[in-house]
C-alpha cells in the first residue's frame, strides 16, 4: 500500500540530538521519597481534592475527581500517607503554586483492586468516561483529556484517525522508546480508539529518523492482524504539530477555529493510546510515564516515572554534569525551564533537559528586525511573524489579532531562524495572554452592566411596589392621618441603622424630634415585617448561573459552621482552614 | 544561567550582519565596473560617503544611548552609504555626498528608530533630497568620451578645481530625454543611441557594463537566499512593459527595453532598492507589486517627468504604498486556504 | 479629451492638494491615525468637494460675476461651502443612516479643510470652465483621499516604531508628511508634457 | 455696495432657512456615541469619576461636559481608547491607578445589616438581614461603594492575587542599552 504524502510549509531541521538518549532501555525510576501530584494535570476544570491529610492511599486510587467534562481525574501514584493538600510550586513557566497533594510513600506500592473490562462489551459512553476517571490526557503535552475527543462529529463522516508518533522535537525520544518496546500494547490503544471513533482509515505517522519504531510498529500491527498504515514521514520540525501530522498524512488543513473532527479526522499521541489502553484493560490510571532525561547528564535514557516525582530526585537519576544550570521541561523548541527543583514532574513532562552554558549557550543580544521575511518562509501556519512581532512589541494587540495571531501554535520556527534573535515567540505569548485578560475583563464588565441595569430596574420596581403598598395602608389607616409614608431610604436607614449602631458602637448621629421619632418608629415597624417575610430568604439570588450558585452554596457551607460558633468566637479548626483554602 | 524567558533554546547561527556584508559582496561586480568605467574616484567616493554614514551613525545612536559597537557593527550604514556613492554622480563634490548620508542616517533612518524602522530607503532619500536642492550638481555626469585623470577627478571632488562644463554632459537617458521634450516628437533615438555609443552597444557609453556587473551581483545575491526574485523581477517587468509598449508603437521617439534596463540605476534599483526588506513589501505577492508598480513609475518619471532618472522617486512612491500593499496582499494562512 | 486627462492627474498626482499644494493639512494630520477614518474621511471630502467646486462656479459665474462683486469671492465660498457641508450631514443622517456612520463624525471636520476653500479659489485662478471646475475638483478630492488613505497606512506602521521620544506622534508624522511630499516631487513636470 | 449688500443678504437668507428647514425636516434622536464610550469603560458603575455610574459618564463625555481621565478603574488604557475614539490627545489619569481589587467580608464581624447589599451596585453581596454577608468574588467590580456604609467596617478591600489561572506572559524586554556600569 503506497501512501500519499503532503507536505506543510515551512518548519525548521535542527539538530536532533536523539541518538544520546535511546542507547539503554526504558527503566523504571525508583520510589522517590516524597509525591507532589498537581491536582491541575489537564485543559479544563480543576479536579477537587478527594483526600484529606492522614489520609492513607493505595497506588491508583483517585485523589482529584474530575470537575465537568472536560476535565480529568488524578490518581495516587503509590500507596502510602497524605501529608497535606496545599499550594506547591508547579511545573509552569510562572513559577506559581498550585493546590497539590502531597504523599509520602510507603514502600509498598499497595495498589488498588484493579479491574480490567473488556471495553467491546461496554457502550461507548461508558468508555469514554472510565478514561476520564482513569486520567487519560493526550501525553505528547497538550494534556487535553482524551476522552473529550473521541466522540466523532455528528454532521461529518470519520475519516481519518492519526496516530501521532512523530516526536519532532530535538533530544525527546520517550515515544520512540514506548514504540520500540511497547507497540503492542501502543496498537492495542489505537484499536480502542479506532472501535470509539469508526473511522475509514488509521494512519499512524512516525519520523524517519526513527527506523526502529517503524519497524517495531508495522510487527506488532501485524501481529495483531490490525490494518493501520504505519508511515514514515520525513524529519522536518514541527512534523509532530497534531496539525502538521495531519496534514502531512492527509493533506488536510485544520484552522485554528475549528476541531479536527469538523474535518473528519482526528489525532492522537502514541503514548496516550498506550495509557488508555492500560486504563481499560489492565485498569491501571494513568499514575506514570515515560520521560527522557537527557542533556547535560552522564547517563541520558528514557525512565518510567510517576507522576508527582521532585525534579531533584529524577534528574540525580541521570547524574547531571557539574555545570548544569537548569532544567528543561519539553523539548528545546518549545519547552520552559522548571522553576524550582522541586516542582514535580507531571502527565505533561514528556522530556527533562538538563542545561549548561555549552549546550545551550547565551544569546546574543537582540537586534532589531529588519523584516527579512524568515520567519515567515519558516512559520508552519503560514502566518506573518515579522507583522505580529511589530505590533506586539508596540501592544497593538486588535493589529496582532487582525494577523491571526491565535493561529500561532508557538512552536518556535521563527525565533529559530530569525537572524536579529529576536524572542518572537515570547513576544507572541505575551500578546495572546493580555488579550485573554482583555478578553476576560470585557465580560467582567458586561456582566456587571448587565447586572447593574437589572438592579436599577428591580430598585424601581420595588419602590414602586412599595410605594402602592403604603398608599394601601394609609388609605386603611385613614385615621391616622398624620403617618404619612416616609421616603423609602431614610426609612430603611433608620431601621436598621439603630441597632447598628447599638451593637457596633458606631457613632449614631439620631438627633431626631419626636416627630421624626415616631416617623422612624413606624418605618422601623414596617422594615421589621418586611424583614420577618424576607429573613430566611436570600436577596439576589436571582439570575445566578450555575456556577455562581455553587459558588454561594459553598459560601453558605462555611458560613454555617462559623454562625454556630460565633458567640464563642472560637477559631475553626485547622482543616476548615485548609479545606477554605482549597475552596478558594 | 539559562535564559529563562524565551524558548526556543535552539537558535540558527544566522545574523544581520552577514546578510548586510553578502549585500556588500554583491554590490562588488558592479563598483568594479563603475571603476574600469570611471576611475578610482569611485572609491574615494565610497570611502566618503562610509566615513560619513559611519560617523553619522555613531552620532545618532550616542544620543539615542544605544549600544555603539552592536549597532555600528551590522553593516546596515554601510549598504546605504554604498547605495548613495553609487547613485550620485561620481564627479559630484564631496560635501553633497555627506548631505546627502547625513539626511538620509539621521532623518531617514533614526528618526524612525534605526534599523529596521524606517518606512523609506534611506538612500533613495538622499538622492531625491540631494536632486531636489541641488539639481545641476546632481545631474552633471561625466562627459562623453572625455578621459580625466585621476588628479583632476580628485581635484574636482574636493573642489580644489573648477567644475568645467566641458567635462560633464548628460546620461543617455537624458540626452534622449531633451530630444525628445525638445524635438516634439522627431527625434531618432536610434540614430541618438549610435552617435552616443562609445563602449556599449544598447545602453550607450559602458554603463551597460556596470549594470551587468550589478545584475551578477543580484542574482548572486537571490541564489543566495537574500532576496526572493518577486521584487526585481516586478520591476524588471514594470519597465520592460511600458518602454517595450511604448517602442513596438514608436520606435523612432522610444528607446527599448533593453536600454532602459540597462541605462541610469535600473539595474542596481531592481536587485538592491526595491528588494529592501525594511522599506519595501514583505509578501511574496506584495514584492512583485511593490516592484512592478515601482518600474512603472521609474520608466514614467524618467522618461516623462522632470528628472533624469526616476528610480529614486519610484521608489520612494512606492514605500509610501507599502502598509496598504502588504495589507491587501496577505497570504491565506494554514487551514485557511479555501475560505477566502 | 487629453485636456481633461491631464487636468486629473495634474490634480491627483502632479499637483497634490496636499502634498505639493500644501491645502488641508488639518484633516491631512488629524484624521490619518488610522486606516478606517481615513478611508472615511476621503470618502466625506470627495464628495463635498466635489459638490462645492460646482456650486462655488454657479455662484461665482451666475452671482457674483455678472454684479462684479469678485471681492466677495472667498467670504461666499466660505458661507456656501459651510452651508452646502450641514445640509449634506443633516441630509444623510435622516436618509441614510449607514452612510452616516461612516461619514458623520468627518462631515463637520470638512467645514475646516482650507482645501475645499482652496480648490475652488484655485479654479477661479486657474479659469477652468464648468466641467474642467469640476474635474479639478473631483481630481483633487481623489488626490486628498489617497495621500490621507496612504498616509494613515503609514502611520499604523509608524506607531509601532521604536522613535525617539521627542520625535514621537504628531512630530514624525509632519516628518513622513514632508519625506511623502519629497516623493512627490518626482511627479514634477508630468503634467507639462502635452 | 447695495448690490452686494443685498446678495450676501440673500445668500444668508436662503441658506439659513435652507438649513433651518432641514434641522426640523431631518432631525435625528439619540447618540450612538454614548454607547461606543460606554462600552469602554469598565462598568464598575463605582462613581469615582462623579457621575452616578458609567452611562451618566459616557453621556457627560459625549457631550464634553466631562474630561475621558476621569475613570480610575479603566486606567490608562482605558483613556488610551477614550482618546482613540474620540480622536483627542490621551492626558494622564486623574487618580493613581490601582491594581484589581475584591471587597472582602470579614465573616467574624459582620452584623448582617444588609447597608452593603443595597450599596452594591452589581448585587455581588448575597446574604439576608441578621445573617452574615459574603461578597461573590466572580461577580465584583471593586468599586469599594461597599466599604463606607459598612457601620463596623468589616469590608476590605484586596488586590486579587496573581494565579496560574491569570497569570500572563511579560513583556519581553530585553533593553538594548550600553553597559555604562559595568565596571
């Protein structure tokens, strides 16, 4: 069978820098001494923690419930004691914390009752959520979870589905290991996969650099009498881009505003099909990976870590070179570097690049850009970097956004080939992150227009309302003529502003005549019944989505407590301290 | 440490400076042209106008505090001070080449931010600034035949001798111009171009040499990777259009072609003005446009309008054009192909 | 039929209204930061000044002329013109409200352009009849709109720039104004040939 | 000099009953401007601009009644845009510029007197009287109307912290400067 190759433009051929790691085979890493799983590990909603410190955990067991449906759950990745659930520095450029469960193992690697299905007698719906609850995410690094992607589009016919084995980035070669030495388990995947989707045809596409994975592909597809094509397609970075494999493979074009699927095809990463097919056959959660250690260390090769491993334990593994300054997560194109030693390595650390002042040495400082046109002869997507560069550097953001810029998959072309070394890339990020947090102010803003204007008429309505229920009074009180109705907000502001006062011993400024007394006295009455008929029930808890209704539930479940308590003013107990944290 | 801020961490080893010295490289056939046409006074013009670009440029990035030996070191003042003693008359006095890389360094070129910034060819600038002001000095071109030594060019460069009218006279392009304003319309420019001829054969005088020298150069140059070939072959096509046009109608009052290619700063316009990244458009399709439209209005300045050569105005038009150009001739991006 | 020829693009090109005749440089620096008010702002002035060239050539050749009172040319260019600008807005505004969107806020503005007093001063000076008046105009109104079009293209890019400080804004765009008016220069003398 | 008198006069009279007869004939309701304005502004409705929200605000800057520095929540961005849309110069803001800021309840004091759920102008406070108040951190403008009605001041006011969620990329400023202090 010939198949037909596209080619996509652009890209870059640097140094590959493979051959150092895939000498030795994959070995498992030890138990580190301590975990710090990231209960964030995926696109989407943050899962809630479901483990309380003291808590003990066998190995698999869920800790982190996936929240909505795109969202993915988090396991324990050995058996052993919750130290805390807090804050901890996370694998992410910014260096910021994030709310982690901390777990010391135990030794024992005691795992959870595992039970494997056999997914073929399973509705697919059911599938699709035993991988959400086994944490399966699309492992190349995008980590957005797998199952939200494999329900084929309604309206368009499943034509291909790509297998992503790649690995166009310099120096990662986990999935060529996971490929040389597990494809069966890899093919068996992609059949799960291929049973949910339906689609025509199964292309798995695989560098050439990569002869061994090919090979050790195309046996076990055939061992296993499956007919996905294995192909090789040719080293050129970003080849690996789900788009670019795709269009490589079947000559599509998926833009940035649509989903693959719209276009009958969709993608995956090889080592997520090997995790999901663990997750449904062997019922194991997706608790480790496979991660290449290379760079400046002694011993580069690929290891099966778990998840929540401290960088300083893996990396001692490889024992880095003395002049080591810095830990690559990712590959060198698109990569960061970890900000602390002891951020853990997560689902999406496919690759540990220990750095030195040789291997990647300082830049030179930044010139200016002389529109040369590079990097657009260089950028994949076919974009216009030069352009987005000027106006992001000038923050014109609507400019950037006219040039497409959220079709930028910051893959690095462009600042690769730049001759005036100008971080474009950076400038790109920074552009896309401040229009999103334009994006979300805007909405801020709308919502509370909106919101305001409902409070303006709702304030209308009531004084209306208010208004005709005390001319209702007057008129049966017509003896009393003197009780006029007072003005509505004085009123109110007296009624409740006494015992204010009284209570807070804030300054109550009440000179008051008797008339006014008696005014107040009456309104004070009026706000009292009023007040009688609304006490148990809520103001504004109208139009809320949600979201936001949950957001006040939460707030009434904390608040419940702390009334109990309030006379004692006692201070709650440390794990309702902890457990306010995390609700924040 | 590392540098945190900006994957990737893998770079090219690709750098302004060596594409401004292969532009330098480039630009050598035809100087050493220009010299076997004209003289050694050739480099004596190219030594000014350097010095000055140079020292212009040291002056404006001092005040503009920015670092010196970066800067002064990407060979860009270099190109436009080279680009200038080219387009100037090689007998033109000293101190008009220094006005004219001073605009163009400091005005042109700084004023917009330096390298990379400026929406004009800061060597075209000088030429129409210089052609502007001072139009007899600029279009006094060595005369026909007249074989001066190198003393007496020096001498005339620096003003230490009289500019004797003897000694300058008009390009062929503007010979045929003046016939044909004058002559109104019964001019033989044939007979015009053999009476001319002394060297060449249809761009008159040699100058056809030259601007060979500057087309190995350019197309060096695109074999290179520095300049694609949208931008010289629009403009190679934008007068071949109109003069061949206007020739197969009248041969008697059009010269061809070819010596229009090959006469005044064709040539050096179409392999290394129009194809200047930072003045001139940056799509493929925009190139072609920019250079097309910029051949059109040389051929109708030179041949119509007031001064004798029309590269420079053309030019200078056209980057006017450019935004919009590049505007209305983006590519489609990925995935974006069949939505237009 | 080359007559006319040439008096549009002696009025387009050769002789700018802005650029070498040096008219209008109010809406010229002011409504040229960015492309879509330029584009609106071109479109405003074709189109008044178009209709006042004509109505300035009624009034001068039907008015003014036959009374001798020439002297009063400019101050009832100017009222005319005022006039003719409020009717034109107010007309717009009720008939169509898109075009109004598009134009409105410039219409005003256009009360202001010494071009729109200029041209047809210079149409007096010039003696174009009827039709070469409104020619002149039109030409003219074209030649305003595309160097205002082109320049606010340029001072999109501009502002991105890395200018000096004391160079930024209004100043370097009076300094690419000047650099655009050198281009033009090149023009010179194209109209002369005939 | 009568004759000319006379047709200046004429002129006017015809123009001006010209153009009064249109201003009657072609008037048009409502300023679509009011809306573009307020659309930039940022909708806290907070009044430090003093007008009693952001509508009253645009409508006073449409009429230029009002300067576009006056809107301390929208920052100099915000008088960038006015500035853009309005085609004036950008003058600095009126105020110090602030960081994002939440009200927050100090849940141990509150009385439950219900003056900050009438002062908030986005219904953001949720709670009942005699019953603890608590802000709804999403739906916070920080306009800070919440902080002085409070009669035992157990409002506060708190930046909002940087998050990963919110966390944006930086500039990337790599000043290209001589190293003057090297040495």
């Amino acid at each position: 069978m010939l198949q037909r190759l596209f080619k996509f433009k652009g890209g870059v051929k640097p140094q590959t820098n493979k051959t150092q790691s895939v000498g030795l085979p994959i070995a498992v890493a030890p138990l580190p001494t301590r975990l710090i799983v990231p209960l964030h590990q995926s696109i989407g909603g943050t899962p809630d923690p479901l483990v309380a410190p003291g808590e003990r955990v066998l190995k698999g067991q869920k800790i982190g419930g996936a929240d909505g449906w795109i969202s993915s759950a988090v396991h324990a990745p050995t058996s052993g004691t919750v130290l805390a659930v807090e804050e901890r520095v996370a694998p992410h450029p910014s260096g910021l914390p994030t709310l982690s469960v901390i777990i010391e193992p135990d030794g024992r690697d005691e795992w959870i009752t595992r039970t494997p299905v056999d997914y073929k007698a399973l509705a697919p719906e059911t599938v699709r959520e035993m991988l959400r609850d086994a944490g399966v995410v699309g492992l190349g690094g995008a980590v957005f979870p797998s199952h939200a992607k494999l329900s084929a589009s309604k309206t368009v016919p499943m034509e291909e589905l790509v297998i992503n084995g790649a690995e166009c980035e310099p120096y990662i070669t986990c999935d060529d290991l996971l490929m040389r030495e597990r494809a069966e388990d890899v093919v068996r995947g992609v059949g799960l996969f291929r049973d949910l989707l339906r689609p025509k045809r199964v292309l798995i596409g695989i560098e050439d650099n990569k002869p061994e994975a090919v090979a050790a592909m195309k046996r076990a597809v055939q061992a296993l009498g499956e007919d996905f094509a294995v192909i090789a397609v040719p080293t050129r970075y970003p080849a690996g881009g789900a788009k670019q494999l795709i269009r490589v493979l079947t000559g599509k074009e998926v833009p940035a505003a649509k989903r693959s699927t719209e276009l009958g095809v969709q993608c995956f990463n090889v080592a997520t099909a090997y995790t999901a097919w663990r997750a449904v056959a062997h019922g194991e959660p997706v608790i480790s990976r496979i991660v290449t250690l290379t760079g400046n260390v002694a011993q580069p090769r690929n290891w099966e870590v778990l998840i929540g491993t401290p960088l300083a334990e893996f990396v001692a593994l490889g024992q880095p070179k003395a002049d080591t300054d810095g830990y690559l997560m990712g590959g060198p194109m698109m990569g960061f570097e970890m900000p602390s030693p002891d951020a853990p390595l997560v689902k999406a650390t496919n690759c540990i690049i220990a750095g030195s002042p040789t291997l990647f040495p300082p830049k030179a400082p930044e010139m200016p850009c002389i529109r040369c046109g590079e990097c657009a002869k260089a950028c994949p997507h076919e974009l216009q970097p030069f352009e987005l560069y000027w106006f992001a550097r000038a923050k014109n953001f609507g400019k950037t956004q006219e040039y497409s810029i959220f079709d930028c998959i910051e893959c690095g072309c462009c600042s690769y080939v730049c001759p005036s070394r100008i971080p474009l890339v950076q400038y790109f990020r920074f552009a896309k992150s401040e229009i999103w947090a334009r994006e979300r102010e805007k909405n801020a803003a709308d919502t509370a227009k909106a919101r305001f204007e409902f409070r303006n008429l709702r304030d209308e309505r009531e004084k209306a309302e208010k208004a005709e229920r005390l001319a209702k009074a007057a008129a049966a009180k017509a003896a009393e003529k003197k009780a006029e109705p007072a003005p509505a907000a004085p009123a109110a502001d007296a009624g409740i502003g006494a015992p204010a006062a009284a209570d807070g011993g804030a300054p109550a400024a009440a000179p008051l005549d008797a008339e006014a007394v008696k005014k107040a006295t009456i309104a004070a009455a009026i706000e009292r019944a009023r007040q009688q008929r609304e006490a148990v029930q809520p103001k504004n808890t109208d139009r809320l989505t949600p979201a936001q209704q949950k957001e006040i539930a939460e707030i009434e479940a904390r608040r419940a407590p702390l009334q109990a308590e309030q006379p004692e003013r006692s201070a709650p107990p440390a794990t309702d301290a902890a457990q306010e944290q995390q609700n924040q | 440490m590392m540098d945190f801020t900006t994957p990737p961490y893998l770079l090219k080893t690709a750098s302004v400076q060596r594409v401004m010295l292969q532009v330098l490289a480039a630009l050598l056939p035809g100087i050493a042209a220009y010299i076997w046409l004209i003289g050694p006074i050739v480099l004596v013009q190219l030594a000014i106008a350097t010095l000055a670009a140079l020292a212009a440029e040291a002056a404006m990035l001092k005040l503009r505090d920015k670092p010196l030996g970066l800067f002064l070191g990407d060979g860009s003042a270099v190109v436009t001070a080279w680009l200038i003693a080219l387009t100037f008359p090689p007998l033109a006095p000293w101190w008009l080449l220094v006005v004219g890389v001073l605009f163009a360094i400091v005005v042109a070129k700084h004023l917009y931010g330096g390298l990379g910034q400026n929406p004009f060819n800061p060597a075209m600038i000088a030429f129409a600034v210089c052609i502007v002001s001072f139009p007899a000095l600029m279009s006094q071109w060595p005369a026909l035949g007249l074989k001066t030594s190198f003393g007496e060019q020096i001498d005339i460069v620096f003003g230490l001798a009289a500019r004797v009218d003897a000694m300058t006279g008009a390009t062929p392009l503007d010979a045929i111009k003046t016939a044909l304003k004058l002559g109104e319309g019964a001019v033989d420019v044939p007979a015009l171009l053999a009476n001319q001829d002394i060297f060449g054969n249809f761009a008159g005088r040699g100058w056809e040499w030259v601007a060979a020298g500057y087309l190995i150069g350019g197309l060096w140059l695109w074999k290179r990777g520095i300049v694609s070939w949208h931008a010289p072959l629009g403009f190679i096509g934008g007068i071949t259009l109109l003069a061949g046009a206007l020739w197969l109608w009248n041969p008697a009052q059009f010269a061809g072609p070819l010596f229009h290619l090959f006469s005044g700063g064709a040539m050096l316009g179409a392999f290394f003005i129009v194809t200047d990244p930072v003045s001139g458009c940056t799509t493929p399709k925009g190139k072609f446009v920019f250079g097309f439209a910029a051949g059109l209005l040389a051929y109708v300045i030179r041949v119509f309008g007031g001064y004798p050569d029309g590269v420079a105005f053309a030019v200078l038009l056209v980057n006017i054009c450019v935004p919009l150009i590049d505007m209305y001739t983006q590519p489609p991006i990925f995935g974006m192909k069949n939505e237009k | 039929m080359t007559h006319y020829l040439f008096i549009v693009i002696g009025a387009v090109l050769v002789n700018n209204v802005v650029l070498v005749k040096i008219l209008g440089l109010c809406p010229f620096m002011g409504v040229s930061r960015k492309l879509e008010t330029a584009f609106g702002m071109g479109a405003a002035t074709t189109f008044v000044l178009t209709v006042a060239t004509g109505a300035s050539y009624v009034i001068d050749h039907y008015l003014l002329m036959p009374f001798g009172l020439e002297y009063l040319r400019t101050l009832s260019f100017i009222v005319t013109i005022a006039a003719i600008v409020q009717l034109t807005e107010m007309v717009i505004q009720k008939t169509s409200p898109v075009l109004h969107q598009v134009l409105g806020i410039y219409l005003p503005l256009i009360t202001t352009n010494c071009a729109v007093l200029g041209v047809p001063l210079l149409n007096v000076a010039n003696k174009h009849d009827f039709i070469d008046s409104l020619l002149f105009g039109a030409g003219s109104a074209v030649g305003f709109s595309l160097v205002l079009v082109l320049f606010a293209g340029m001072r999109e890019r501009i502002e991105g720039a890395d200018v000096p400080l004391h160079f930024k804004g209004t100043a370097i765009a009076m300094i690419t104004a000047g650099l655009m008016s050198l281009a033009f220069m090149g023009f010179a003398g194209l109209d002369k040939y005939q | 000099m009568l004759t000319a008198i006379l047709i200046m006069a004429l002129g006017a009279v015809v123009l001006g009953a010209a153009l009064g007869y249109a201003s009657i004939k072609f008037k048009v309701e409502g300023d679509p401007l009011v809306d573009k304005i307020d659309a930039i502004l940022p909708q806290t409705q907070c009044g430090q601009c003093g007008y009693p929200g952001c509508k009253p605000y645009a409508e006073a800057i449409s009429k230029g009644e009002a300067d576009i520095n006056l809107c301390p929540p929208g920052g100099m961005e915000g008088v960038q845009r006015l500035a853009d849309l309005l085609g004036r110069e950008a003058k600095p803001l009126d105020a110090e510029e602030k960081p994002k800021q939440v009200a927050v309840i100090d849940e141990q004091t509150c009385i439950g007197c219900t003056l900050c759920i009438q002062a908030c102008p986005v219904d953001a406070i949720v709670g009942a009287a005699k019953q603890m108040h608590t802000i709804v951190e999403s739906l916070c403008t920080g306009c800070e109307l919440c902080v002085p009605p409070c009669p035992v001041e157990c409002i506060r006011m708190e930046a909002i912290a940087e998050n990963i969620d919110n966390w944006k990329w930086k500039y990337p400023v790599i000043e290209i400067k001589p190293l003057r202090q090297a040495a």
